[in-house]
C-alpha cells in the first residue's frame, strides 16, 4: 500500500495490525538526487506487535555462518524483528518477509559485502562493506552488523555492545555481580569478594561499577572498575551503613542511602576525600537516589506520605523544590531516568503482584508496561531509552527480560539454568 510522506515522497507502509501504523518506510531523495534507505516515519504504540520478518541470504563459507548467527542473536533482542533463513527467489514470492539481506564473502582482502532490499523494491536499497580484518574474532562483524541494520530501518542507535550487570545467585549460593552481554550469549562474573554482592550501577561512562557487599558483620560498598580490575571499599563515619548507591554525573561522587538508627536518609559523596553532603533528611524513610543524565534531576522513593507505603518523588536541583509523583498504589519504587530526562520507570504493586510502569513527566502520564499473576521487578532503560530490562519470575526464580517501551512481548535476556535467580538488572550507559 502506498501513501504520501510527510515530506511529499512516496513510501510504503509496511504494516498496519488493529488499526496501529507501526512501522513506515519510504525511500527520501537526496540533495544529489540518489535514492537513499531511511525510515519516514516511526510509531509503535500496539502490545500486540507483531516483529518484521527479515529473509536472511547467505554463502556457505563459516565466517558468514558466524558472523549471521552473532547477528541474528542481537537482532532478535531488539524486538522488533525475526529473522527467517531462504533464498532471494524464496523471499521474493513471500508477501510475509518485509526484508531481505544478503550477507557474501568476498577475498583478496576479507570482506563481507551486505545488501539490503525491501518487498517493494526489486534494487538494492542500501549496500555495505565490512572488513574482516580478524577473522578470530567474528563476533566483532556480527555485532557492527545489528548496529547497522538497526541504524538503516529504525534510525535509532543499536546497542549490541551494551552490557547488562545483574545480580546472579545460585542456589544455596552467594550472590554475585555478572556482565552479560546484549544478546545474552557472554556471561562474565564480575565481582569475586567473599561477600553477598547485590545492586550494581554504572557509572556515565561506563568506566566503573558501584556495588553492595553483605559479610556477615557489615555491609560495605565497592567501587570496582568495569574491566575487573582491583576493587576497593568505600569508608563511611562509625554509625552509618550504606544501603545501595548511584553515580552523579560528574564521576567524581554518587548518591547513596545511608541508615543511622533506624532512619535511612540520602547523601551525596565525594570519592576523593569520602566528603558526606547530606540531601534529604526528612523524618521519614528515603532511599534509592537516581540522578538523571543532565544531571539536573534526582528521583528517590519516600514512605513521608504514609509510613511503609514508599512513593516516588522528583527533586529538581535548579530550583530546589521536590515533588510527588505517584499517588496511585500502596507501594511504588525502583524509579530510573530514561537517558533524555522525560520519563521514569518504577514498579508498583498491583493487587499483590509487581508490574513495571512508566511515567511521563510533560503529560504526568503513568503507563502499564507489565501484566501477568507474577512479580516484574526493578527495571532499567537501554541506552538508547528504546527497550527497558527487568527481572521477572515466571516460574520459579526470577529471570532477565527485554520489553519495548511500549509494552508487549517479552524475551529472554540469557540462557541460564534454572537454579541461577537473576535479580536488580542494569543497563550500561
């Protein structure tokens, strides 16, 4: 079906389900006058989307074996697609698969030649040369690949190198901090003290990661570089235990909750000198500080309202004043800033079951994102606010999951076993 563009160019609607335009493609011209692959226009508002099928062409040579199936792992994540493996003849006839990418080897130097076209098009609409300049690592290929078929069909920035941190506990285990990969298939323990490590943060840059460690006398918190390398364990006044922290933007200091005596308050602290600024000491109890990322911002849960009936709040640093933003629920926390500043992700309790939601601060508009008879639990946004992370028991231990951020289906995030509960995700930056 062909339509007008916003610009006056013809473009194709790719799909239309329950009366929601998900997605619609066009080919712009170019001030050259050269027909150039983008997307025209982008909507995603039905939970019942249902994922474009990519036809996948390849050769039989294993460096394209490898480097599809890297791709093919990524770009499944991503929600939006699923790839289904043929011919060019066999996709040409099929009304079903929107498109098709062809992946070649070529010699003399290694390369991998990709080419894209849509159902509407009988010519390429997009061509790409990849060096294989270390076929050892393939992965690599795979990886600019999803980046790029995402880029040229969605115009938002992929994220396959992403990580995820999440918390990893055995059964009758410890628990501990892992890195995984964005398609799930590279697991790496992170943290290797004899504690009980739980609520990793990434700093902006990525370059390090905070954390709690439970032992058996205290708690601590360790600040550890995200390449694995020596941890060290942040010092705090005699009275004072941390309960959990996040960066500020600066990477020179993080907001963190501190209990004294019962009472939890928040403070912001300074990692040269161990400089304790305290923020919000209300009478009330006040935990998980998130600053967003124009550093303008900080979101943390209260129970002032009413006492252990914890609600999110929003404090603006420019002009001092804090608001209320929750008001529906007995309990609302695990708030985090998606990466412009303009909405919020919590969980609140819904007739005895978590549900993840999202808040849009313009319109003061709180979404369901979550449903279902089990707990959905502490989310967090992609980078590119494009997807949010959380963890969810399905069946009996909780496990990770992607979801868009409108909603709808869920995936898994990795393949472990059963007997590994995997908690408190977060996304690197």
């Amino acid at each position: 079906m062909s339509v007008k563009s916003k610009n006056g160019d013809n473009a194709i609607i790719l799909g239309i389900k329950a009366g929601f335009v998900f997605l619609l493609f066009g080919l712009i011209m170019s001030a050259s006058g050269s027909s150039v692959f983008a997307i025209d226009y982008y909507e995603i508002t039905n939970p019942k989307f249902v994922p474009v099928n990519v036809g996948l062409i390849t050769d039989s040579s294993s460096e394209v074996e490898t480097v599809q199936n890297v791709f093919k792992a990524n770009l499944e994540k991503v929600l939006y697609f699923q790839i289904i493996n043929g011919t060019k003849k066999e996709f040409a006839q099929s009304e079903e698969v929107l498109f098709q990418l062809a992946l070649a080897l070529k010699k003399n130097p290694d390369q991998l030649r990709i080419t894209l076209w849509t159902q509407a098009n009988k010519t390429p609409v997009s061509q790409e040369l990849f060096a294989l300049e270390d076929v050892q690592d393939l992965r690599k290929t795979g990886l600019k690949l999803a980046d790029w078929f995402v880029e040229k069909t969605l115009k938002f920035k992929g994220i396959s190198t992403s990580r995820i941190a999440y918390t990893a506990q055995k059964t009758k285990r410890r628990k501990n901090i892992l890195l995984s990969s964005y398609d799930g298939t590279v697991q790496k323990r992170f943290s290797y003290n004899l504690g009980s490590n739980n609520l990793a943060s990434w700093s902006f840059d990525n370059k390090n990661i905070l954390y709690t460690t439970f032992t058996r006398s205290s708690v601590q918190l360790t600040l550890q570089p995200a390449k694995r390398l020596r941890a060290k364990i942040l010092t705090f006044p005699p009275g004072f235990q941390p309960l959990g922290a996040s960066w500020r933007t600066d990477g020179k200091s993080i907001l963190l909750t501190l209990m004294k005596k019962g009472n939890s308050d928040i403070y912001s602290y300074n990692l040269a000198d161990a400089k304790l600024e305290r923020i919000f000491a209300w009478k009330s109890l006040e935990t998980s500080p998130q600053i967003s990322q124009d550093g303008k911002k900080i979101t943390f849960v209260s129970d002032s309202a009413r006492p252990r009936r914890p609600q999110i709040y929003v404090h603006n640093l420019l002009t001092n004043k804090t608001e209320r933003v929750t008001f529906r629920g007995s309990y609302n926390s695990s708030p985090k800033w998606s990466p412009d500043g303009s909405q919020l992700i919590y969980e609140r309790q819904v007739k005895g079951v978590f549900q993840i939601f999202k808040y849009t601060l313009l319109t003061r508009r709180h979404l369901q994102l979550t449903f279902g008879r089990h707990d959905s639990e502490k989310p967090d946004w992609s980078p590119n606010g494009k997807q949010i992370v959380f963890s969810a028991k399905k069946k009996h231990v909780p496990k990770l999951y992607y979801i868009s951020v409108f909603g709808g289906r869920a995936v898994r995030v990795t393949t472990n076993t059963s007997d590994i509960a995997e908690t408190n995700p977060v996304w690197s930056k």
